[in-house]
C-alpha cells in the first residue's frame, strides 16, 4: 500500500488534472477538416514547365508575374553578385552586415518609387510585421481592408493599436471608420488606413484614389502593399498607385514575385526610414540578406523593371491573361490572378486534383487563407507561360465548371 501511495505521489501533479492534446489529434481535426496541408517538391527551376513530386506540370501557381525568376539575364546578374560580394552576408545590417548591394538596391529602390528612401527587409512578412510594430502603439489606430494579407494583419495585431477592419474595398464604411476614430483619436496618436492595391487571393483592385483621399480628409497615414503590382503595372511597373497618381505615406513591396528574386521592401520619406532602421524588430534583430540577391535585385530594378526588358515582357503577360479570358468568357480579369471560387474545401481539393490529372499545378486555397466557405482555386499567368499553354487551361477549366454543373 505504501509503495503504491508513493508511486502515485511520484507521477507530475499536473497529469492528475488533464491530458494535453498530442500533435497527432490536432493534425487529425485539420483533416477532417479538409484543411490539411503538405508540401510539394518541385524539382524544376521556377518555369511554365515543372516537374512537381514526380509529375510534369504546366505551372499555373507562381506568382513570378514576369518570367524572371530562372531568366538567363537574372540569373547571370545573380552569378556576377556572388563572384564579387559572395553567398552570406555575416551579420545584421547595423552590426557589419550593410554591405554596397544593399544600400545600391535601396537607392534603385526610392529612385523607382519616388520616394526619398527606401529599406530592404528579409521577407515582405518581414517588412509588414517590422514597420507596423514600429511606427504604431496601444494609443494609435490602424484601419485596414478585410482582405489585407495576413502580415498586415498580424503586424497590426502585434502593434498593439486598435486595430478596425473595413469591409473590401467599402469607401463608405471606410469614410465612416475614419469620422469615428478622429473624432476619438488622442492628441498625437496615428491613424493608419491600410489596403492592398492588388488583393493576392481575389486578383482585383483597390479604389486606391478614394481610399487615399480619405486618408487626406481625415488626417490618416496611407500604406499601400504593392505586392501583386509592382512590375505589373502602371509606368514601368512602378504600381497601381503611381499608375492612378496616387503618393502613399509608406509604399510596400516585394522583390520576389515579379521581380523573380527574394525580399521585402518599405518606402517613403527619410524620417520614415530613418526610424524603421531604429525601431523596426525584424530588420534590427536579422542578419542582412545576402549581397548576391541585393545585387541582382538592383540590376533588376534598375535595368528590366523600367526598360524594353520590362515592357515587353509585361505586354506579354497581358495578352496572356486576355488570351485566358477571351476562351473562358464571362470573366475580365483586374490582374495576373483569376480566382475560381468554389466554396467548400473538398470541392477546391477536388477540383485542383483533377486539375492535376489532367496536367496543371493550380493548388486549391482554403481557410484561413481566404474566408470559410470561399476555397477557390488561384490561377496565376506568368510573361513565361505560352498562348496554348492558356488556352489548354481555359478549356481544362470550362471542363470542370460543366462538370460540376451537370452532378
């Protein structure tokens, strides 16, 4: 009886009250959930054409809009990077790790925005999570889209400001956030509106010119994420804002979709630059990405993004996209992404697996992705991609959109 007791009392407090939850029992929900993840080994450079877990596939997932990610000119401007400056940067960049490709990369950066300054990050997340938690705090607001990727959104979580969300691309209920917050705000808290100008699941754009006169009418700070337009659109792909007029407070933007290499960056004033190198967590606190990409990303902005390069290759892509939407009909396309809406997770799982089948790498999107009941499939048109490639897609796709019709 006293070696029982003694064992008992041996066993951890805590096991007398509760059982955690195993990895495996939370894994099992999100299947039964037909939300369960896994990943895919492409084993082919970023191109049309890809071998994906063993199958030849016409890649239509990429978000390299341009074609420049395995380009001859990009991966030799890449080869030149590393013979000069080498693989590793060494450490952060206010430590040693600031190195001549990286203030070059700015510089090309602020002169293509036109802006006073710009600062590169390891990752667009990166970006949104290191400049919101720097710029706002628990007496300032921010406003954003509800379709806002998730890095705003978790950078405005982790800000610790109010955080309200607008309905998509609702100007009136935006208007209407903006009365209430000024009339509340405290005396030199910030006001922050935040919107995509191209939204990465839905491919449509944002009435940018309302939102930023809003803004301006209101006394809010504007931060526009370019992500899915820059190099797409507008004058020498400089985005949807300068293509509309439009001078955000803080320009957002990535190096690794149409710019086919690997980043994030903010742009604007001096001031603001000037304090994002002070406060923002995820520069300050992460080693300086490597010089050799900063290298090739200068070349790319300066050389193809604004050149014949650049505008060839963007008018391409629109004639793919077009070339998409005039064999589907029905559809008018506001950027290179298409959704196919289809509501249940096992309806989107099915239909990319049949995609596949037939020879077409176009995964479903599920929650928390994009809201429940909105899983799609996510089509992408690339520079790259030829005209049968997009008509075979298009026919694939009226194929399952009859198919579905007719159960």
């Amino acid at each position: 009886m006293a070696e029982s007791l003694q064992a008992a009392l041996a066993i951890p407090y805590r096991q007398f009250f509760y059982r955690m939850r195993t990895f495996e029992e939370e894994l099992e929900s999100i299947r039964a959930a037909s939300l369960l993840r896994s990943l895919r080994t492409v084993e082919t450079p970023q191109q049309p054409r890809s071998r994906v877990d063993g199958l030849d596939l016409l890649n239509f997932s990429s978000n390299d809009y341009l074609g420049l990610a395995a380009s001859a000119p990009v991966m030799e401007a890449l080869h030149e990077g590393i013979r000069r400056w080498g693989a590793g940067s060494g450490a952060s960049r206010l430590v040693c790790g600031t190195q001549g490709p990286h203030t070059g990369l700015e510089e090309a950066l602020a002169a293509f925005k036109k802006t006073e300054a710009a600062l590169t990050f390891s990752s667009g997340y990166a970006a949104a999570l290191g400049t919101l938690t720097a710029l706002l705090d628990k007496e300032d607001t921010v406003i954003v889209d509800k379709l806002c990727h998730a890095s705003l959104i978790d950078g405005a979580r982790l800000s610790g400001a109010l955080l309200r969300a607008f309905p998509h691309n609702n100007t009136e209920r935006l208007k209407a956030l903006l009365q209430s917050v000024r009339a509340k705000a405290p005396a030199k808290s910030r006001i922050l509106v935040i919107t995509e100008s191209v939204f990465s699941m839905d491919g449509d754009r944002a009435p940018l010119r309302e939102v930023a006169t809003l803004a301006k009418d209101y006394g809010a700070l504007l931060m526009v994420d370019e992500a899915h337009a820059l190099g797409v659109l507008g004058p020498g792909g400089r985005g949807l804002a300068a293509e509309l007029g439009v001078a955000p407070d803080i320009h957002m933007g990535t190096l690794s979709k149409a710019a086919g290499l690997h980043g994030g960056f903010i742009a604007g004033s001096q001031a603001l630059i000037d304090l994002l190198i002070n406060r923002a967590r995820s520069f300050i606190y992460s080693t300086a990405p490597p010089p050799c990409i900063a290298a090739a990303a200068e070349y790319v902005v300066r050389e193809i993004l604004t050149g014949p390069e650049g505008e060839a290759r963007r008018a391409t892509l629109q004639q793919r996209i077009a070339d998409f939407a005039a064999e589907l009909g029905g559809i008018t396309p506001q950027s290179a992404i298409v959704p196919v809406i289809l509501g249940s997770e096992k309806a989107a799982l099915a239909a990319g697996a049949e995609l596949m089948s037939a020879g077409f790498l176009v995964p479903a999107i599920r929650y928390p992705t994009v809201a429940r009941g909105a899983a799609r499939l996510r089509i992408t048109f690339s520079a790259s991609h030829r005209g049968e490639d997009v008509r075979a897609l298009a026919k694939a796709v009226h194929a399952l959109a009859a198919a579905r019709e007719n159960q």
